[in-house]
C-alpha cells in the first residue's frame, strides 16, 4: 500500500539514482570532447546554422543517451525496484534485475527528476507541516482599542 512514507522513500531513491546518471554523464564529458562542446555556425549561413544545430542536437542526445544508461545500470546493479519501495513492500530486492523493466526505471528517472525533485519537496513539507502539533497559521491583526 503506497503511504505518505513510502512515496518519500521512492521520490528520495529515484532522485539520487537521477543524480548519480548526471554524475556519470558530466564524467563522461570531461572525457570525450563532442559532448562538453557548444557549436555555433562559423558565418551567418543557413548551412552553417543547420549544422550546428544538428551537432548540438546530437550532443544532447548522446548526453541523455549516456544518462539514461548510467541509471539502468545503477537499478541493475542495485537489484532494488522502485515500484516495490514506493508499494511499500517488504522487500524491494529483485533477484533478476537486468530486465527490461530496469531500463524502463532508467529512462523514468532520467527524464523525471526534475518532477520527482519537486515532488520530493512537497510531499516532505506535507509530512512536516502533519508531524508537528501546532494548529495551522491564522492571520493576526493587532488591535489597540476601539476604534473612533
């Protein structure tokens, strides 16, 4: 059954397994040059500008490709299944790990952290904002006296 714990502690898994990708991509590009580098058309040409709006189209491709890799590869290696953390089962480990469904998690975390970042934020304000025991903030106004 998905709680308000368990979705914190999916949020929180695909979140650093979207980071770790990012990390392994920005690794990558300080390796191979074409992925670090910013094209611009040598003059104002239409063939020079299309060129170097396909090089950087490429760049950004290959710098999802490595990223989307990089996260199946963590879920692969890790063998835990997000959709089992955030159901809060038992046990979240799965002994065959490098199935289709591993990919498919890389690709949902790679292209979902910026969601799942943001999500993150508000379901731990959530669960704050329920924890502590102060009724909710109401405005005051200050009052001196009657007024004439």
């Amino acid at each position: 059954m998905v709680n308000l714990d368990s979705s914190i502690a999916f949020l929180i898994y695909v979140t650093a397994v979207s980071s770790a990708a990012a990390g392994v991509t920005e690794a990558c590009k300080s390796v191979i040059p074409f992925l670090a580098t910013d094209y611009e058309p040598k003059e104002d040409c239409w063939e020079d500008v299309n060129h170097a709006a396909r090089l950087n189209h490429y760049k950004r491709f290959f710098n999802l490709l490595i990223s989307v890799v990089a996260a199946g590869i963590i879920f692969g290696v890790m063998g835990i299944d997000p959709a089992l953390i955030l159901t809060g089962a038992k046990t979240a480990y799965v002994e065959h790990s490098w199935k289709l469904g591993t990919w498919i998690w890389g690709i949902v975390a790679v292209f979902g952290s910026p969601f799942f970042a943001s999500l993150l934020k508000i379901v731990e304000g959530y669960k704050q904002s329920m924890n502590s025991n102060q009724p909710p903030n109401r405005p005051r106004e200050k009052v001196t006296g009657p007024r004439r």
